[in-house]
C-alpha cells in the first residue's frame, strides 16, 4: 500500500481537507493499480499518450482561460509525465504523491488554482502545464477544468 511520507494521517493532528486529499489518493492508485493489473492481461492501454510531433503549435495569443471538459483531454504534450499518471489521470508513480496532496488539498480549501496549459488538436487536449491539477479534478469528479489553450495543426 501506498506510505504517506510527509502527511499525517491521524484524525486528532490531520484537518478535513487533507484527510480528504489522502482518501482521493488512496481511491485514484489503488483503481490505477487495478488498471495496472487488467493492462497486463490485455485489457487496455495504461500511459497517457503523447501528442504527435507532426504537429505545429500556433501561439494564437491567447492568454485568457476557457473551461474544457476534462473528458477532452486525452495525454500529455511534451511526453514528460506519460508514466506518471495513467489514461484516467489517475496517479501511477509514488514520485507525484506530495504535488499530488498539495493539490488537492489547496482545492479541498477552497483555493484558486491557475488554470493548465493545453495544447489542442482537433477535438483533443494535450496537457502543457497542470497534469497534477487535471488529475486531481478527475479525482474530485470535476467535469471541466480552467485551461489556457493554443491550437496545434
């Protein structure tokens, strides 16, 4: 199982929203780990995919924030973080736990979080900046995210 290496999980010492984190957490890697388990025999493809090279990104300076449906988006642009989270966003990598539960635990506080960098092609987001924030709205159910979009042709 999962060992929480810098948050308590003491009900006396530990506030609701980190609790909460910590149970989102839980849920999301252990589901990961049932993918992961299910991936093995065949069953579907585990890593976020990673935009084709082939593509242009056109900066169409745009720097103001539109909602995306988090269904939307479907990997990552750059191929730094494919490894660590899986096709639901869901965390793969003990590594991302900390960035993880200082998230959520800033959006279980009510706090606003800049909105993720995305590049899109066609009907489908890459993430550029925020794959943390998008996988802790996945956690939390969140149907759209705030994202800053450049196009890719």
């Amino acid at each position: 199982m999962t060992v929480y290496t810098n948050y308590t999980t003491s009900a006396q010492t530990t506030d609701y929203a980190t609790q909460n984190a910590l149970q989102l957490y839980a849920n999301a890697t252990y589901q990961s780990a049932i993918d992961k388990v299910l991936s093995l025999v065949g069953r579907g493809r585990r890593a976020l995919a990673t935009m084709s090279k082939a593509h242009t990104v056109v900066n169409n300076g745009a720097r103001e924030a539109v909602r995306v449906p988090l269904q939307a988006i479907c990997g990552s642009a750059n191929g730094g973080r494919t490894h660590d989270f899986d096709t639901q966003f869901r965390p793969m990598q003990t590594r991302t736990q900390d960035r993880w539960l200082s998230v959520a635990i800033a959006r279980q506080r009510g706090r606003q979080l800049p909105p993720v960098e995305l590049v899109q092609v066609n009907d489908s987001y890459y993430i550029v900046d925020g794959h943390h924030r998008v996988s802790v709205a996945a956690a939390m159910q969140d149907s759209h995210i705030d994202a800053v979009v450049v196009v890719a042709h």
